[in-house]
C-alpha cells in the first residue's frame, strides 16, 4: 500500500495535543497512533479545525450553567397593530401594492439578495441527496431547486421590463458538508437552472462537535471525531466567515431575504415582504402565517420578557394556547413561524456580530454512533447517548431594535416538506397538491376556468414560475376552459377544452 506524506509536523501534532490536553478533550487522540498517513492527516486537519475552549465553554454554558431568567419568562401575545396582514382586507390594496412596489424599485436597482438555507438532506423522504434536489411529483419534474432558481429568474425578467437594463438578485446558497459536494454539482450539471454562475454563491454552515452527558468529545470512527451542523442559526457566523457579506457589499446588495429550501411555496425575494420591511425602516423582518389550530405545532412569535422571540409549541401551556384575542376570535398567539425572514446588509454586517456572543445554544439529546474508548469499537446506542448543541436562525430577534413582521395566507406562501411519501402531512404530496392549487387559483383569477374531472381525480396543472411569479401576466387566459393535466412552459402553447 502506498502511504500518504503526513500533510503536518511534528511540532504542530504537539501544539495541537497540548491544546486539547490543557481542555481536558485529548481522549480524541487515543487511536492516532494506529492510524495510516492518510487517516492521521485528516483527523488532524479536523481537529485543528475546532476551537476546543469555545466548544468547552459552549458545554458549560448551556448544559453545566444554564443562565436563570429570574421569576420565569414572561410571555405576551404579538400587541395590535405591532403588524401588517395581507389577510382578507386588514392591509387595503393601496398599503399591499406600494410595498410591492417598493420591493420592486429595490431588486431593479441591484439593491436585493436570496441566502437559501439548504443543509438538510432529505432522509426523512427516503433520499440521500440534498432536500433540493427532491423532485415533489410535479408535471414538470422540476425539483426543489428549479422551482426556485426560476422565481428568481421570473422577478429579474419583471424588474428588467420597464427600460431593458438588467436586473440581478444574487442567490447565496447555504449548505451543510454531506450536502455541499451534492448541491454544487447539480447546479453545475443544471446549468445553474438558468441562472449566471457568478451570480450564485455557496457557502457551508458550521459544525460544532458531538458531546457525551459528561461533556467530553465524542468519535465517529477512530480516526474521525463526531460533529453536528451548528443549527441555521450558525447561519450569522457562516455567512461572516465565508465572505459572503463582504461579497454582498461589493456588490450594493442592501436588502436580503432568506428562507428555507422545503417550502415549495416560497416567494423568493418576495418584493412585498421586502418593500413592506423596507418602508418599516426595519433591520429585520418575519413573514407569519395563521396557525391551523391551537395545538398546531409549530412555534409562534410573540414577545419573551417584552423582546420579540420564537416560543415553541411545547413552552406554552394549553391554556395559553388557546387564549383569544379580545377584539376578535382569532387566537392571541396565532403568528406562526415559517423560518422567511428579511435583514438589512447593515444589520449582518455591524449588528449580529456582537449580538452572537450573546446567543445561547440548544441542547438536543440524540443517539450517536461513536467509538468505545476502551474497546476501540464502533457502538450504536439503543437511546440517547450524547448531546448536540445548535442555534435557531430567530435566536437575534429579542435583540433586534427595528423588526417587522408580516402575515400572510398559508396557502399562498406556505407548504413546507418535512415528512416520508405517504404520512399525510408536510409530505411531498401535500406539496405537490398544494402548488398546483396555487397554480389554479393563478389561473381563475384570471378568469379561466379548469375543466371538470370525474369525482376522486386529482388535475395535474402547472403553470411554471417562468410564465408567472404570483398570478401575474395571465390576462390571455381569461374566458378560456383548460385542460386540466398539462404543464404549462408558454402562453402560446395552452391546452384548452
């Protein structure tokens, strides 16, 4: 066998050791001395890679020495009128369509960007490849991803049609490692689904080692220590460390939204939401939507010891979830949280980083494979076993100072893909059904309407983003039945009954 040349020193293998030495974490070197080249040269430069006395105190801070809120939090309800509603008249039409076009003044000037939260794979759904790539049971068979590039490519071609200069919404595009290879390479075997290579960035979120209960290092394989992604809350340091920011700057972005890539729904750089948080003045932003009921579970934003902040389903009691608004029989905690949020370059770039020193981390008790120190063999708990710690990308609200927040129809900008074929809910089928729902309403509005189908069968309609972003730019539709299995790529090429 041909062995590597070890890519370190020996003085550096002893700096490194005493480091971890000195943290109590040097357990993790107990088998390097059985290792190949190859295999010491990558748990080396993994080692090296963690700041072993912040991951410490990150332990001791969360797990040993929880900080205590003195009396317990102190709950409310989001106050009247701290928020706008595209529901059914609350905002009038005039309100709605200056932050539209606001928005829109906004991605025509260069001013707006996308950062994609994308480092999930999609194992729930039966797949190994990255929740993008996933393919919901569309007509087109577009995945994920291509659903997306082609709202984004929609809204430059909208900006773009006043005076035919360009319109550029860069689109950052986060990633975890067993993501980020996978992600890259379907960009590039996709063309970048149209969209220009250098307008596309890609950046990885952190990752944080995997704890055992006593607060020790834990190892994947002998030559391998055990790591988690940092939450999307490591978001804020993945995009400082990258560059991203800074290539933002270069470019004048000064406006972003973000969002998660399981919502099929999802307007990419919503020009409503953006020119709606824009004209707040706000450095932060939040789109809601109704819960479903009380016990719907999904968090809420509502105010924590009078800071805006995301309160879990499980934090509250049943009697607090169902309280009503006084004014209405809506329910008082009814923002639920969809993780679509907007930020000013500004607020990232000068406000997060010192708030992230404030941030506390999450425990999450989980089963974790790992190498028996004693034995040297691989053990796979049969329950809990070690802790992973993680940061929730809402955890900068209670220290936000201008924040705005935005309800919006579920139906409209909501259906997120979280479960396996067949459960029933947040399933690739609920999000197949919910999308081509949209793109029938799109057409009613209109003023077409959709032929009639024998009871029990399902239409197949789509309209793809290319033709129209939000219903926009149907009118030639309009008096005309279609049919209800096609897919439509061009007005000209209609299907009609």
């Amino acid at each position: 066998m041909v062995r590597s040349t070890p890519t370190f020193t020996a003085e550096r293998l002893a700096a490194l050791q005493k480091s971890y030495n000195e943290a109590g974490q040097d357990h993790v070197f107990k088998f390097f001395g059985d290792l190949d080249d190859e295999e010491a040269a990558v748990l080396f430069e993994q080692l090296d890679g963690i700041q072993v006395e912040r991951c410490n105190e990150f332990f001791d801070r969360t797990v040993r020495n929880p900080a205590a809120v003195e009396g317990g939090d102190k709950i409310a309800p989001l106050e009247s009128g701290s928020f706008a509603s595209t529901l059914d008249g609350s905002s009038s039409a005039d309100d709605i369509a200056a932050w539209n076009d606001e928005g829109m003044r906004l991605i025509r000037a260069n001013k707006v960007a996308v950062i994609l939260l994308a480092g999930g794979q999609g194992t729930r759904l039966g797949s190994s490849e990255p929740k993008g790539c996933y393919d919901i049971g569309l007509p087109s068979g577009k995945c994920l991803f291509e659903i997306q590039a082609e709202r984004i490519r929609r809204l430059q071609q909208i900006a773009a049609a006043d005076d035919g200069a360009a319109a550029t919404i860069p689109w950052l595009v986060m990633t975890s490692g067993p993501t980020s290879a996978a992600t890259q390479k379907k960009f590039a075997d996709s063309n970048y689904f149209g969209l220009n290579a250098d307008d596309v960035f890609f950046f990885n979120q952190g990752v944080l080692p995997c704890f055992d209960l006593d607060g020790k290092f834990m190892l994947e394989q002998p030559g391998r220590l055990a790591v988690a992604p940092d939450g999307n809350g490591g978001i804020y340091e993945a995009l400082r460390l990258s560059g991203a920011l800074d290539w933002l700057h270069e470019r004048g972005v000064e406006h972003i939204h973000s969002y998660c890539v399981d919502n099929c729904l999802v307007r990419v750089a919503d020009p409503t939401f953006i020119g709606y948080a824009a004209l707040r003045g706000a450095e932060c932003g939040a789109l809601v939507v109704p819960k479903k009921a009380w016990n719907e579970p999904v968090g809420v934003i509502c105010l924590r010891n009078e800071r805006y902040s995301v309160v879990e389903y499980s934090e509250i009691t049943e009697e607090t979830a169902k309280q009503k608004r006084a004014d209405t029989e809506q329910l008082a905690y009814n923002a639920g949280n969809i993780c679509n949020h907007y930020y000013t370059l500004d607020f990232l770039r000068t406000r997060v980083p010192d708030i992230e020193a404030k941030l506390e981390h999450h425990i999450a008790k989980k089963k974790i494979k790992h190498v028996d120190l004693d034995s040297g063999s691989v053990t796979v708990p049969a329950k809990p076993n070690g802790i992973k710690l993680e940061r929730f990308v809402f955890d900068v609200f209670p220290y936000v100072e201008r924040m705005a927040i935005l309800e919006v129809h579920r139906q409209d900008q909501f259906s997120p893909l979280k479960n396996a074929p067949g459960s029933g809910v947040d399933c690739p089928e609920t999000s197949r059904s919910d999308l081509i729902a949209q793109c029938i309403r799109f057409a009613e509005a209109a003023g077409a309407t959709l032929e009639s189908l024998p009871e029990g069968r399902e239409p197949s309609f789509e309209i793809s983003a290319l033709v129209s972003y939000a219903g926009e730019g149907l009118e030639c539709l309009n008096g005309k039945t279609l049919a209800a299995d096609q897919l439509i790529n061009c007005l000209d090429d209609v299907v009609t009954v």
